[in-house]
C-alpha cells in the first residue's frame, strides 16, 4: 500500500517558496510586507484569445451543443448526454434511467495532462505483435467486453492468428450470476429487474457501485419511497447505501447471508424443510410481505448456489424480472490475473489491478495511462473514440468520438482491427439514425426460462463459516483501482465511513474491541486525531497493511476492504487473521467538518403519520426590512426519503462550477472545497442522510457582517457572492449556521489546473476542463453554491432570443440533473404550476435549524419509513 495520497507536498509549503525565496519572514520583514500583500493580490492568468475570420460551420451559435454518447464503466455502457462549449466536453447528464458518478468523473481524465507519453508507434507495436504471435501463444487480456463489434473483431484475429488467446479480467466479476442462472433454468442468462413494480423488496448484500445497473436500480425503487410506499428489507454482510435506506435491516456475516437465504426459500416452499430460526420474528414476517409481491435483489457476488435460489424465489413470488442473454460472451474473472503472471508473451489491456510483466519475452500494456512496460501504448478516452457495448438491461448503445485523441491513443476495437492491418467501417445510416435520436441500436430480448425442478438436489454446499470473514468489494470511488488517477473520485467522500484519498479496513466495534483496539481509537475520535492503528491483514496465504476504521453499521465476524486497496485474484469471501503492526496511518473523514451537532437535521415520519400531517406554517419575524421582490423566487427542496447520500450531487457541482481539489493534507484541515457536504447521522431510525449547501436565506446573517458587500441578495431570492469583492475576512463563514461556505486559503484553483504546481496552470491541458460560464475563484475568496445561477442565466438570455417567459420546470440545477433517486427539485415559488409548491405545501416539510429565523429558500422533506408493525424495534 502506497503511503502518499493526494500532492507531493503541501500546497502551502509550495506557496510560501514561491513568494518568499530568501527564507523565512521576521515580524519586521512580515510588517515591511503587509502593505504589499494588500496590493498584490493573486494575478490574473490572462490569455489571448483569437476570433475566427471564417466561422466554420459546424461550430453552433453560442458555442453549446449537446451530443449522445455512451462510455462504459467496467463493460457496462451508461447512455449520456454530453455538453460541450466549442467543441469541448464540459458536463455529463443521464440518458436513461440513471448514471455513476465515473463517466462524468472522468471528465477530468479526458484533459489530464498525465496521460501523455512518449509519442505512440503503433505501427511498430503492432509489427512486434505479430512477430509474438509468430513464435508462440501470447495472451490477450481484455477487461469485461459487451460490444459485438469487437467481438466479431476479436473472432477473425483469432482466426488469423491461431496462437492468439484472449482471456478476460475484472476483479469483480459477474460470473456466478451466469452460473446461478444455469443451476436453476439449465443455460446461462442475466437478470433484468423492475423494482418500481414491487410491493416489498429485499436487498440481499446489495450496493449501488457494486451491481451495473445500482443506480438505475435506486431511481427506480426511489419511485415507491413516497405515499404509497414499498417496504425495503436488508440483509447483509456489509454496511452498504442501499441498505441504510431498508425499512427493516439485518447485518450478519457473509457465511449467515447465504445460511438465511436458504431458510427463506424453506419458509416460501422453494426449498423442504422448515427454517432453522426465524431470526427474531424478521423471517416470517418478511415472507408474509414478499407474498403480497415481493422481488429479491441478490448482490452479484453472492455464489451460485445463492444466485440460483434467488432465482427460484423471484420466480416463486412471479417477481418483476425478466432475464436476457448474458451480456458478455464470456465472463470476466479474476483467474485471468494469475494466468497472465505465468504467460512469456503477455498484451495487458484489462483495469484495475495490473500483475507484473517484467522478465517476459513479449510484454505489452494498453492504458489510460503511461504504464511501466517495454511496450506502453495508450488507450483512447471513451470520448475520443467510436465504440458499442452492452448496458445492465442488455440494450446495445452506440458511442461517438466527440473530439480527436489528444494524446494518440486508440480503442480497443481500433487496436484489434490495426493488428488485421485494416480500418474500422463507419456507422451506417441506421447507427447514426439512432445516435441522433438517443436512442439503443437494439433492444434486449427477453429469453423464455423455466426453472427446473429438483434445484435442491444440485445445490452446491453452503460456505463453511469461518471466525472473521474478509469480503473484497469496489470502492464507491476508486472502483478496483482503475480510477486511482482520478483526484474528482480520490476526494469524494465514501459513503458511511466519509474517508478521502485513502481506504480502510471495515471493522465492527466488537472485533475492533476483540484486538484491543476500540479504546484507543474513539479516545482519537474524541480528540478530532484522524491517526489509526495500521493491521497486517492475511488471507488466502497472501497478506497487505490497511489501516482500521470502525464501522457501527457492520455486523460481528465481518470485514470488508476495498478491491483498490487489497485484491486477492480469488473468490471471497476469505477466512482473514489481523494482527496489529503497532503502527499508525493517517485517514481523513469529512463526517465532522460543518457538523451540525446534536441538532435535529433529518426528520423522520412515519408513512401514515406523514399523511396525516399538516403543513408547516412559516413564522416570518424580523428586524430587517423586507427585500423588493424580482420577477421569480427561486428555492430548492431536498426529498430525504430519496436521498441515497451516494454523492453524485456533490461530483455534479464540482464539475459544474470549477470547484478545485485541494489533496489530503489541505482536506485534513477541514479545508475541502465541495459547494454540497453529506452529513450522516447514526440514530435509533439507522443511518441518515442529507445533502447540505447554501440555503439561500431570505435573512442571512452572512450578509450584513461583510464588510465590503461581497455578499449579496439578488431580488429573485439568491444569495449572491461578489468574487472580485471579496478581501476574505471570513466573517460570513463564522456568521453562518450551516457551515456551507468555503474559503480559498491558497490558489487551490491554479493548483488543481496546474497538477499542484500553480505556475503551470497556464499551459495545463485541464484549463479546458473548466465552465467558461463560471468564475475559477482564486485564493482569498469566499464561495458556495450559487444555485447553478449560470444555468438561470442561460435560460434566461435563450427565453428572451425565443420571445418567451421562462417554463415549468426549464432550469435544472447540476445537483438536480445527476441524483439518481430525484430527490432534489429546483422551482420558483411564484409559478403556480411549479412542483415546488406542493413541496411546501406537504406535511413533511421542514427547514433546517429553523430556530436560527434565516428563512431559508432550500426546505427538506422528511424521511419517510415504512415499518412492519410484526417486528420488533430492534430489527429498525
């Protein structure tokens, strides 16, 4: 495991060199230069800018066009529609049902100006290539593939070279799904659910980042989350988002998940026999509940024999869930890992962990990145290249280059047709017909299965239970590692734990207590000391240093580590001794940066009593005298029965409004820049979360302490901030109840332009990267979120050029277009018509710290349970 995360060094050590070279500064030298620093603010990077003589004519008025286009995340495409400004991609929003945060993430890695290398001869590759395949067999390793194209590809280079031989590698693999599905129907098929048509629903170890379609997955049972609700069950071995939002949860270890699957079928009739236990009343009454239409979403890593009973159960309750062809021909695995270890003659192509190439007779790497290797040629950007493939409902989606590779990379299907010597065909008319339309080229066929009967009798045997088992997941950021380059997804909070630019392992207070360790680590909570113990962790004859975090959420006898952080090209979950180092590591969480304290910030109802409240009246008492009113009101509301707290607002706004990374060290200091924080709050209910930005306040104390007027109220109800006003006296940050204001201490914008090196930011490819509609805020600045006032703006000036008024619904902001669950709405509350109004209208509407008497424009909505009465609290 790599100690450094983040920048080589501390921004402010980088900056004091730059402005003081002789060394450091006496109280006189510092009095000499006060003035000076007055005067001498941060310099403007000023750039030339040259008109066109001869518009071409494919460049659109205003320079914003919008494209389709569809770049995988692990095999999987997720249909987007892309924004760019003069030709240059700037924002990502979902085509379809929902998106990840990694195609709009990877936004950043489009411009990085690392991914450049020495100049590619791909000729001479693949001459070299050749002369390989010539003297023996050489490996072809080929990360999940779900694009006929290259399918059809990879089938004539095989033909033509016979000692071609591709495997295929993911360290998450979906394979024992494929195998569940052959156990009970007799052929291999994948499962396509429709949740939105379920009454009861159960998470069996299931995550969003862990499943293809999991964020589809949320939108569609976020749909249920209001009156009439459905009820969500959770059963796991981890401590996962989609379970935190179950009505009822159950966390056991990996070995117990299965064992009460099994007991499950036995109470359904799936399976003779009678149930071992009724865990505490949850069995019956979650079968009573899956009776009145039920769906089981089992987790994909889950065994076969688990997958198969899922299967049968699905199909005992008529569940909404259709199975298609397998999306991959053949699964990806993590055994392609250990056999290209062994292999002379090796051409690397797949992500994630990488095995080592050196001493082979033939070594090639294919990546995103410069890869030590004697042949490192780079992959195209997913936007720089044509390229089909395959999304989790098993529709094929076409993809579109929208800019030329910027550093002579190629796509996978590029790569094989160059080693044929030919040139990939153009899209056909029909292909781009459905390109322009935004629409799959061919949808998924829904295979006629029947399960066979007599599924007891080819069951495998259930996993033996071990005393603490370790199970290998994606990390909501990072994924298996692929990502690490990416600093938008390193400083991305993870979800429960909130750890930045660095990964744990996940233990229960009861075995963080059994190693004798519990003590010390909450005496450090106490403290704010982010420092904590480092353990050896063996499994599987291998072993790795992780740092512990204790993770309330986690049952007893589980682990769970990040597949970025530790892979073990096995299948899990692992029998696992620790033992602890006596060593200490740095983490950082940003659960206590902006906390609010024991406050109620989330609000819980019940379904009945949410339909039974009423609406909340406003007090509107103030000194201050009322503001003159504007054409609109705008105002926000935030559905926390919908919010997930997966983060993929915070991303959006990052993107949106060029807000930098700062790197750990400066995140350790509470100094992190993100406009949206996700509080997370343990209680009695379980695990909460809320979204918290700016709330606009019609009487916000931030504006009457600053003294230069930086801080503005606009008519229309937006709390504005003047940036080249701004002297930085912090004042409104200590004036704010939220704590949603966030300071440039140094030039973290230039530094995250210029890769830790502010001087670079000029020439730095990732200043295309930034929205030219939004200001890139320098040091000594006061900024939050605005409301996406850019976007208001924009629809503004395209209203008047049309002769219109402003529509229903017609500005969205960054947050609002990316939430999976939908549970942000941007409105005017002076439009009759607007969503909004109801919103305010609902019994469960609240505002934040109401008590302060700011007024806030942004309210929330309850979070809403929908309990079993049967069970007992202790099952909440």
């Amino acid at each position: 495991m790599k100690a450094r995360r983040g920048f080589e060094e501390a921004l402010e050590n980088t900056l004091f060199r730059e402005e003081f070279p002789f060394g450091a500064v006496t109280r006189r030298g510092f009095l000499a230069l006060g003035l000076a620093s007055l005067a001498a603010c941060t310099p403007n990077v000023r750039r030339k800018g040259v008109p066109f003589v001869r518009q071409p004519e494919w460049v659109v008025e205003g320079g914003r066009a919008e494209y389709v286009a569809a770049p995988p995340h692990a095999g999987f495409a997720e249909p987007v529609l892309v924004r760019t400004y003069q030709e240059r991609p700037l924002f990502m929003a979902p085509l379809a049902e929902a998106m990840s945060p990694y195609p709009l993430a990877g936004l950043y890695a489009l411009y990085d100006p690392a991914r450049k290398g020495k100049a590619p001869d791909w000729e001479g590759f693949f001459a070299a290539w050749r002369r390989a395949l010539a003297e023996g067999e050489t490996l072809l390793v080929l990360p999940r593939v779900t694009s006929p194209r290259l399918e059809a590809l990879l089938e004539r280079a095989q033909r033509r070279f016979p000692n071609l031989r591709p495997l295929y590698f993911e360290a998450w693999s979906l394979e024992n799904v494929y195998l569940g599905a052959e156990l009970l129907f007799g052929r291999r098929a994948w499962p396509v659910y429709r949740p939105e048509a379920a009454e009861t629903v159960l998470l069996l170890d299931l995550d969003l980042h862990e499943h293809p379609a999991g964020y589809a997955l949320w939108g569609a049972l976020a749909k249920r989350r209001v009156p009439p609700m459905n009820r969500i069950y959770a059963v796991e071995s981890g401590a996962s988002l989609l379970g935190t939002m179950a009505d009822h949860r159950l966390a056991m270890k990996p070995s117990g998940v299965e064992a009460f699957l099994r007991a499950l079928a036995q109470a359904l009739g799936v399976l003779p026999g009678s149930p071992p236990s009724d865990y505490g009343g949850f069995l019956p009454a979650l079968a009573e509940d899956l009776e009145r239409g039920g769906l089981l979403l089992p987790g994909v890593h889950l065994s076969p024999g688990a997958q198969a009973l899922a299967m049968a159960v699905n199909a005992r309750l008529q569940a909404p869930v259709a199975y298609v062809e397998p999306p991959e021909r053949v699964a990806a695995t993590p055994r392609a890992w250990a056999e290209a270890q062994e292999a002379p003659r090796v051409v690397w192509a797949a992500e994630g962990p990488e095995p080592d190439l050196k001493g082979k007779a033939f070594a090639a790497r294919l990546s995103l990145y410069p890869r030590s290797a004697p042949y490192s040629l780079p992959l195209a950007h997913p936007l720089e290249t044509t390229q089909q493939a395959r999304d989790a409902f098993g529709r094929l989606w076409l993809s579109q280059a929208l800019l030329l590779p910027l550093w002579g990379g190629k796509g996978l299907e590029e790569v094989l047709a160059g080693l044929l010597g030919e040139e990939l065909p153009a899209y056909t008319p029909e292909e781009k017909r459905a390109l322009a339309e935004g629409r799959p080229l061919e949808e998924a066929r829904p295979l006629a299965l029947t399960p066979r009967p007599g599924l007891e009798g080819r069951l495998p045997p259930p996993p033996e239970e071990a005393p603490l088992e370790l199970t290998l997941r994606p990390d909501a950021g990072l994924y298996d590692g692929r990502y690490r380059e990416n600093p938008y997804l390193q400083e991305l909070p993870r979800p429960l734990t909130r750890l930045v630019w660095d990964g744990a392992l996940l233990l229960s207070e009861k075995d963080a207590e059994g190693l004798g360790l519990l003590e010390g680590v909450r005496a450090r909570e106490r403290k704010g000391d982010g420092r904590r113990p480092l353990l050896r962790v063996k499994a599987e004859g291998k072993e790795g240093l992780l740092p512990l975090w204790v993770e309330p959420a986690l049952p007893a006898g589980s682990a769970v580590a990040s597949l970025a952080h530790l892979f073990l090209p096995g299948a899990g979950p692992y029998g696992v001794e620790l033992e602890a180092t006596g060593r200490d590591y740095p983490l950082v969480s940003t659960q206590y940066h902006g906390h609010l304290g024991e406050v109620e910030a989330v609000r819980v109802m019940g379904e009945e009593e949410a339909l039974k409240a009423e609406a909340h009246g406003e007090k509107h008492i103030s000194f201050y005298p009322p503001w003159p009113e504007g054409e609109h009101a705008w105002a926000m509301s935030v559905d926390l029965s919908r919010c997930l707290g997966c983060g993929l607002c915070t991303l959006a706004c990052q993107v949106e409004n060029n807000i930098p990374v700062v790197g750990k060290e400066e995140v350790a200091k509470g100094r992190e820049m993100h406009w949206i924080r996700i509080d997370r709050y343990y209680s009695e209910e379980g695990v909460l979360h809320q979204p918290v930005m700016c709330q606009h306040c019609e009487k916000a104390p931030c504006e009457a302490v600053c003294p230069v007027a930086a801080t503005e109220h606009s008519p229309e109800g937006l709390n504005l901030m003047v940036y080249n006003r701004c002297v930085g006296t912090k004042y409104c940050s200590a004036n704010c109840p939220y704590k949603a204001r966030r300071f440039n201490f140094f030039s973290y914008g230039e530094a995250f332009v210029g890769k830790g090196d502010p001087r670079k930011a000029k020439e730095s490819p990732l200043a295309l990267l930034m929205n030219p509609e939004v200001t890139v805020r320098s040091r000594g600045v006061m900024e939050k979120c605005t409301y996406c006032v850019q976007r208001i703006e924009q629809a503004r000036a395209q209203a008047a050029v049309e002769g219109r008024a402003l529509r229903t619904g017609e500005i969205r902001t960054a947050c609002q277009e990316v939430c999976p669950g939908k549970a942000i709405h941007f409105g005017d509350l002076k439009d009759p018509e607007d969503p909004i109004q109801a919103h305010r209208k609902e019994g469960r509407h609240y505002f934040l710290l109401e008590e302060a008497n700011t007024w806030p424009r942004t309210g929330y909505l309850a979070h809403l349970k929908n309990k079993n009465p049967k069970l007992e609290a202790n099952h909440g």
